[in-house]
C-alpha cells in the first residue's frame, strides 16, 4: 500500500502512519472498501450533501477507479476497464468530461501488469498529477490526483 487516506478529512499519510498528520484522526490499517473524498471547493458544497463515498468493494479486484472531486460532474466515478482509456470533452471518449477547459482528447490512462500510467493527449491546458504538470506518461498510485481542465479526479485501484 503506497499510502493511507484519513476518512475523516481525506489527508494522503505515509503507509507507516498511525495517525492523520492534518487533523490526528487515528488511520485505519485495514484494507478499506469505502473511501471518503472531500470536497475541495466549499463552493461546490450543497446544503444537507454528503461528502462523496465511493464503494471500492464492487470492483474487480486489481482495476482502477477515477472519482471526479472536483469539476462539474463531482461524484461520478468511472471504472477503467480497457487497455487504454481516453479522458476528453467529446463523446467519442471513454470518459466523457464536458467542459471548455478541456481538449476533445485530453489524456489517456493505460493499464497494463505494472499498474496504470496516464499521458497528456498533447492537451491545450496540460494534464497534471498531484499539481505537477507531466509531460510524458506517469505511473499511477493510490491517491493521485489527475487533473484534467477544472475537473479533478482521484485515482485508486481496488483491493485485491
């Protein structure tokens, strides 16, 4: 396990952690089934919302999910299936992200026996992970957040 995610507030801790080094919850050793993902924009809030549970237990064992945390469609949760699956603005794309801050064809996130990796399509606006714009493809892990236009999206693989 790459690292351990607070349920309380969402904060990414080392996998050594015992305790949430943001708000001092205790961490819970376990593999989980449920994440719990904050909102980043209090704006996008709703009154009477929750904050967004992703079951991860549904899943075939070992494939990877992207929750959209932020953006226009928060909550929604895509399953990567297929060898290669293609982020962008138009329909033709597995993941469809409706928004004129991004590209037609965005990103691409490959799976293949070593994890996932994802790569900038040659975007107008750039893809990044953990804030950091990539430039060739990168590996994913537990927790990384993709950011594609406004649209912010959490990678996780479920447990195996």
């Amino acid at each position: 396990m790459a690292a351990l995610f607070c349920n309380t507030c969402g904060h990414h801790n080392p996998a050594d952690a015992r305790f949430c080094s943001a708000c001092g919850a205790p961490l819970s050793l376990t593999p989980d089934t449920t994440v719990t993902i904050p909102r980043v924009d209090p704006l996008q809030e709703v009154p009477g919302e929750e904050q967004l549970l992703v079951s991860l237990a549904d899943l075939p064992e070992g494939t990877g999910v992207l929750v959209v945390r932020a953006g226009p469609q928060a909550g929604q949760h895509f399953a990567l299936q297929e060898a290669i699956t293609r982020l962008g603005r138009s329909t033709e794309n597995e993941i469809s992200l409706d928004d004129i801050t991004v590209s037609r064809h965005h990103a691409d996130i490959e799976a293949d026996a070593g994890g996932f990796r994802v790569r900038d399509a040659g975007s107008l606006n750039g893809t990044y992970v953990n804030l950091e714009r990539i430039e060739d493809d990168t590996a994913l892990v537990n927790g990384d957040e993709i950011q594609v236009g406004k649209f912010r999206l959490v990678f996780f693989v479920a447990p195996g």
